[in-house]
C-alpha cells in the first residue's frame, strides 16, 4: 500500500478537478466539498497499490459519491447531520469557503446551466457531466452507473437535447445553418481568422473514440490529429483550418450540424452548440451505432 504522504500528494493534485466534477454534479460548492472530503476517507482506507491511474480511480470514486448524495438528497437534507468519528487526525481539511474560488465555479458552469442540470435525473446528469463537460468515455461512465454503454450514451443524449433546448429557447435555425455554412466554408479555405470569429473564445471540441482512431488512421490522407477533449477557440480553429472539405451541412435531430456522408451515408457528424451566431462546442461522432440512433436529415439539392 502507497504510504500516507504520497497519497496525500497525489490527492492534492487531484483536488481541483474532483471539486469540478462534483460541483457540476451537485450544483453546490458545500456538497461538492463534501463528496471531496469522502473520496479522501475512501481513498485512505483503500490498499491502491494495483491502480494504474489514481486520478481517474479519484475521478470515478468523487462521481459515485455525488451520484449517491444526488440520489438521497431530498432525505439528506431533512436528516441531521451526524458525528463522523472516522474523521481524525488522518482526514485531509477540506479548505474553508473562498469567495473568489466559489464565482470562478459558477463562472464555469453558469446559474442557467445549473437549472437546467438540476432537472435531470440523477443518472442523465452523471451521464452529460463526465461525458460531455469532462470527456470521460462511456464505457467508464457506464461502470460508475452499472449500465451498458448504449443505455449510458442514451442517457447523455437525451440529457444532451434538454439542456440544449433549455439554453437556446428561441434558437433560430435558420441562423445556426448560416453559421454552420459558414464555418465549412473557412474551414475547407484555411481562413483561420474567419473560424476564429464564429468560435466562442472558450469553445469546447469533443471527440468520441471512433472519430479519433479514425482520424490517426487518415492522418496521411491530411485528416488532423484529434484527441478527446480540446478547449479554447485556438486550438478547435487549428484542427479545422484547411480540412473538412468533403462535409456538408445537415440536421441532427432537427438541429443544423455538419457531416461527412459519402454517397448519401452519414459516416460522421459534427454536432454544434450555438450561443447566437457563436459556437461553443463541437462533437465529432464516429461511432457507427450512436449516428444510427440520430435523425440525420441531408440537406443537399
């Protein structure tokens, strides 16, 4: 077993990003610090000599915990809080409320955001959360939940629609298929400024397996190198500036979004998220049964 001091460190480094994900989770700074504070007193009674990747093990135990306290929340709530006598001398101090920390959080997820989140069921929000704020694949989501992956990915896209439906109520579609002709257009020309001017400065690119191992195997062919998550409007332009000449624009569940479809068969999607004329986040879908399960709709002549 790892000694105390290591796991400590290990678990310091770890910190932030479980807090990220458990405030997403929870919608509140005071639970997410608990689910922390549990995921160190499962981590300090757990011989972890045989994980390979503590973070993602912290990633899953933080998930599993928040699954539960959103799962009980209403009884929670109503209970008193009890004594934890295993809280000694080893606990690690969950650090005392930051002001500035707890605005950057909200920041990041938004109070509309939030709302939204909190209607769903606690299972859709673990599934959206880890996948599509964080990237973690499905079939990890899947163990945390004890389902399949088809049923996990069902539940992050229907996830997926409300939460987009809910943050662009008055979404106009005409205009989003303007900005996706757009985007295809400076992307196939290499205008990188052009691409710049309808990203969110904070865009998010997304990346299901398939769509990356597909994109390693056509690498010679001029297809980019994609990984599974990639933020920030530099970075998404740079995979597309000069590519995607072979896509077209099409709707996705009745949504405008982009696909490369070769003689009329949609082998991949892009997927877009629009705040106005901006996107703000891309999902490549390769994977053959989660295309079958949308409503492709071609829009050419």
């Amino acid at each position: 077993m790892h000694d105390d001091d290591w796991l400590a460190q290990r678990f310091e480094e770890n910190r932030a990003r479980m807090r990220a994900v458990a405030y997403r989770m929870l919608g509140s700074a005071v639970e997410a610090d608990d689910a922390v504070q549990e995921a160190w007193l499962r981590l300090s009674r757990t011989d972890t000599s045989d994980v390979q990747n503590l973070g993602g093990w912290l990633t899953t135990v933080v998930s599993r915990v928040a699954l539960d306290m959103l799962r009980s929340r209403t009884s929670r709530r109503e209970d008193p809080l009890d004594d934890d006598s295993d809280r000694d001398a080893a606990t690690i101090d969950t650090a005392a409320p930051d002001p500035e920390g707890e605005a950057m959080l909200a920041d990041a997820v938004g109070p509309a955001l939030l709302v939204v989140l909190d209607s769903l069921a606690p299972a859709e929000r673990l599934a959206f959360v880890l996948h599509d704020l964080f990237g973690m694949p499905f079939d990890e989501i899947a163990a945390i939940l004890e389902r399949t992956p088809a049923a996990t990915r069902q539940l992050a896209s229907r996830a997926r629609r409300r939460v987009q439906g809910a943050r662009a109520p008055s979404a106009d579609p005409a205009r989003q298929r303007l900005v996706v002709d757009a985007f295809l257009a400076a992307s196939r020309n290499g205008q990188f400024e052009d691409l710049l001017a309808l990203l969110d400065p904070d865009v998010v690119l997304r990346a299901d397996e398939v769509a990356v191992e597909n994109a390693r195997a056509g690498r010679a062919q001029g297809a980019p190198e994609l990984v599974r998550l990639l933020r920030g409007a530099d970075a998404v332009a740079g995979v597309f500036s000069g590519r995607a000449a072979g896509a077209e624009t099409v709707l996705v569940d009745g949504v405008p979004a982009a696909a490369w479809a070769p003689g009329g068969r949609p082998r991949a999607l892009f997927r877009f998220t629009f705040d106005g004329d901006r996107i703000t986040a891309i999902d490549l879908v390769g994977d053959p049964d989660e295309i079958a399960r949308l409503e492709v709709t071609l829009l050419r002549p």
